[in-house]
C-alpha cells in the first residue's frame, strides 16, 4: 500500500514497513508539502503535532486509513474522517505507562527541586541546605481524568503511599470498584482540585476541557499545591497559570510535558519561573513504547492487507508469496474466505490462498 509516515515512529517499524508498502516519510514537513505527498497516499501515520484536518484529507482521495501512533486525537477533523468512511486506528496502550512514569518524573522534579538542585551543583554551588524538598508519602495525589493513563498514575501513586482521589466522566460502578482495586477513590472534579497536594491532568483535548484548568480553579487549589500536565496543553490557560504562579497563593510549583505552543523555537513565559519544570511532550517517548507502538502498526498493516486481499482479490489461486506470516496468520483466521496449500516456491515457504 502507499503509506505516508508524517511523524517520527521507530526506526525499525519504519524499515520492515518499506519491506511491503511504498512508504514516503515526511517528518516537519510544511502544509504545502504534506498536501503535495499526501496526494495518492492510502494510508497515513501520524502522532501528536501534526494537524491532520479536512483541507489537508480533502487532498488525498485515496486515503483509507490513518494510524494514530499514540493516544490523542485532538489533532485529527474526527467528523471529515466519519464522514468519508476513513479507518482510524488509535494505538493508546504502550505511551499510557511511559506517560504514567514520566508524571511521577515531573512529580519528584517538584517536590524535591530536582532541576534547580541540578543547576546549582554545575555552577559549582553545593546547595544542600537550601533544598528541603516535599515527600510524596502521605499526600493527597489528585487525578482529573482516571481513564487509561490516570489510573495507571493512580496505581503508582498508591503504591508510593499516597492518598489517590480521581475523577472521570460517568463512572460506572464496575469501573468505580476497578479504580478502587488499584486505590483510586473516585469523587468529584471540585473535590480533586481542592484536597489534591498533586494535581495531575489526564484528559483529552475538547471542547469541554479546553481551558478547564484556570485562573478560578488555581484560586480554588490548596495552599502548596502542585500541578502536572501531561495530557495537553490547551486543557490549561496557561497565562492564568503563569498569574497563579506569580502572584497566586495556593501554586507552588508546576511541571508541563504539553503546550499551548509546541514548536521548535518557541519559549513559553512560564520559562523564567524557578518553580517549573519544562519537558517537550515526551511523555511516550521511551524506546519500549515506540517499539511496541511500531509492532501494533505493522499488525494494523498486516491486518488492512489481509482484509483487502480477502475483500478484493478475485476468486482465483494467488500467490502470497510475498506476504509475511503474520499476514497469514490472519487470512487464516478469516477461514470461511480462504483456504491454503503449502508449496515452496523460489526458496520461500511460500502459501496459495484461493480466495473465494
Ligand atoms: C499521544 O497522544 O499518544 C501522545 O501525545 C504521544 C504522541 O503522539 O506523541
């Protein structure tokens, strides 16, 4: 298939990609230029910080399938996507745990001035007795938004001995009782914000969440609190933050892995305060994530192939030789389209699947 890779995925995915599909990668690439390679492409892969919306699918007639390598999907024209019979796959389970480790990174960076104790030391300061730190133990750890990412956060914050309070839209009773099974205790959104010592965001970007953390919600925060964002960055007003922080007295300190502004080049504001702590949206972005993210693309691959082959292959002998055995393995499981005769052909185990 022709596949247009507008992010940086891993490398080997990429490679065993190019094995079978006509891939063209096209990493920062302007609007003008995605437009231009996106034209004849089928299948697009993308994450976070590319903006994939209606202009830009309008141009790509062919497309049948965008892979979303990650969680969000705030950057895509969801509705252009239902309206034109687009497949979308989300890929949200191998970022959750990295996302979750780097929130209890952030979390420690604050409490115990980690970056600032880091300066110090290489400007030659041994500066032990102006780092007191916070512990974690025994503080309320505050989750808005318990779903996949939050609870893993949760669970990690229990079993660091903190007091884990959530909240997440409609709770079920049966999801209510799992939460409470990795000790999180649901209550409501105006109850986690103001019992919470660590104020951790894990929700989506929409409409309804867009700037949902602002000026009076920072006013509503306990004393000595803290906020954490690796969700996105327009769920936080980031200028009232920057008040909350200044000028503000229940703020003490905040750690940001998204941005209203995510771009090369650009310093936010919140920069020059001591007590934040900056990373660039890498919260997925361990090796084993993207590894394991690259191996659920190439199954989402095999699978389209598969699903094509079945679907639109006359019924006559084909060979698959060039198919993997994953591809195979999931002709096979479609058993009432296929049936398979092993021969060996050209030194490949090759397979005749007779489509019917
Ligand atoms: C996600 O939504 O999965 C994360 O933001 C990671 C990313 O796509 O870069």
């Amino acid at each position: 298939m022709r596949i247009l890779i507008a992010s940086s995925i891993d490398p080997e995915a990429i490679a065993k990609l190019r094995e079978q599909h006509e891939v063209v990668c096209a990493f920062n690439a302007s609007e003008e230029k995605f437009k231009s390679l996106i034209r004849d492409r089928e299948v697009l892969i993308c994450r976070s910080g590319v903006r994939i919306s209606a202009a830009l699918m309008s141009c790509a007639p062919a497309l049948q399938l965008i892979i979303r390598a990650g969680s969000g999907t705030d950057n895509i024209d969801l509705d252009y996507v239902r309206r034109h019979g687009i497949r979308l796959e989300r890929i949200p389970e191998p970022g959750a745990k990295a996302v979750a480790e780097l929130t209890f990174a952030l979390m420690l960076a604050l409490a115990r001035n980690l970056l600032n104790a880091d300066r110090m030391l290489r400007q030659g300061h041994f500066a032990k007795h102006e780092l007191s730190g916070y512990s974690l133990r025994g503080k309320v750890l505050g989750i808005i938004g318990a779903g996949n990412i939050g609870a893993f956060v949760g669970e990690m914050g229990a079993a660091w001995g903190m007091k884990v309070l959530g909240c997440v839209e409609n709770p079920s009773p049966e999801v209510a009782a799992e939460l409470a099974g990795k000790g999180i205790q649901l209550t409501d959104c105006d109850e986690v914000v103001a019992k919470a010592d660590f104020l951790s965001l894990h929700v989506p970007l929409t409409n309804a969440t867009r700037n949902m953390i602002n000026a009076e919600v920072f006013s509503r925060m306990k004393s000595g609190s803290y906020l954490i964002n690796l969700a996105r960055g327009g769920v936080v007003d980031e200028a009232a933050l920057h008040q909350a922080l200044t000028e503000g007295k229940t703020l003490r300190g905040a750690a940001l892995d998204v941005h209203q502004v995510e771009k090369e080049g650009h310093i936010s504001p919140l920069a020059a305060l001591p007590n934040v702590v900056l990373t660039p949206h890498i919260g997925a972005q361990t090796i084993e994530a993207q590894r394991e993210i690259g191996g659920r693309i190439l199954e989402i691959m095999d699978s389209m192939a598969a699903y094509k082959f079945v679907h639109e292959t006359k019924p006559s002998p084909v060979s698959t030789k060039f198919f993997p055995a994953r591809v195979e393995s999931v002709l096979r499981a479609t058993g009432r389209h296929c049936h398979f005769t092993e021969t060996i052909e050209l030194n490949l185990n090759a397979i005749k699947c007779f489509a019917f």
